[in-house]
C-alpha cells in the first residue's frame, strides 16, 4: 500500500501508452496530465506519478488487482503496449499459497507486477 510514487522515465509518451492499457484492467486511469508529468490512480486519487527525465535505474511496483482475472487482464494488456514478458501470470507459492502475480518490464525496464492474494 503507498500514497504515492513518482518514478522518472526517459519517453512519456511511450509510458503514458504503457501504463494506460496495463493499468486500465485494475481500475486505474489518468487522473492528471501536466508539463512532463502524468498522475495514475483511481478516481481523483493519482497514486503512480511518472515524470520526464533520466531514471535512476529499474524499480519494482506492485499494484493490486481484485482477483485473478485482473492479473491475466493487466498483463494480456500490458504486452501490446510496449511491455516485455518478465513472468506469465500463475500462482508464487514461494511467496504464500495463494500469491498470484503477473509481471511486466515497462519500456524504461522497471520490474512492474499486479498481484492478488485470495483464492480464485
């Protein structure tokens, strides 16, 4: 759970594209859109802030989706929109029982997951 995160990436145009498509099956949109900057998140609430700029190297976010289907949604979407593969939706049991997780690298190679925890 978090407030907010801003991570730099060197295309927004690029990233915008990404994360609109990935982030769309989770109930996330773009909630502001300024000078080099975006704001994603639901409804008058933008959690993800990307900003224009030289990153500082690959970070890891996770975002919760409300079931499994939002998992396989969040990733089927995130491929077509300039997402790379970095593990197919499925079950983690080294992390619990029913920790299931999708993960994608956005275009900049940040590690970029949607998770759920309950039972299908």
């Amino acid at each position: 759970m978090f407030d907010h995160i801003q991570i730099k990436v060197k295309d927004l145009k690029s990233s915008k594209r990404f994360y609109t498509a990935a982030l769309a099956p989770l109930g996330f949109s773009v909630q502001y859109e300024g000078d080099g900057v975006l704001g994603f998140g639901p409804k008058n609430a933008p959690a993800l802030w990307l900003a224009e700029g030289e990153s500082h190297g690959p970070v890891h976010i996770a975002f919760a989706a409300k079931n499994r289907a939002a998992v396989r949604a969040f990733y089927a979407a995130a491929l077509p929109a300039g997402g790379k593969d970095n593990g197919e939706p499925g079950l983690r049991p080294q992390y619990h029982a029913n920790y299931y997780g999708g993960f994608v690298k956005d275009p900049d190679g940040n590690n970029i997951e949607a998770v759920c925890h309950d039972e299908e």
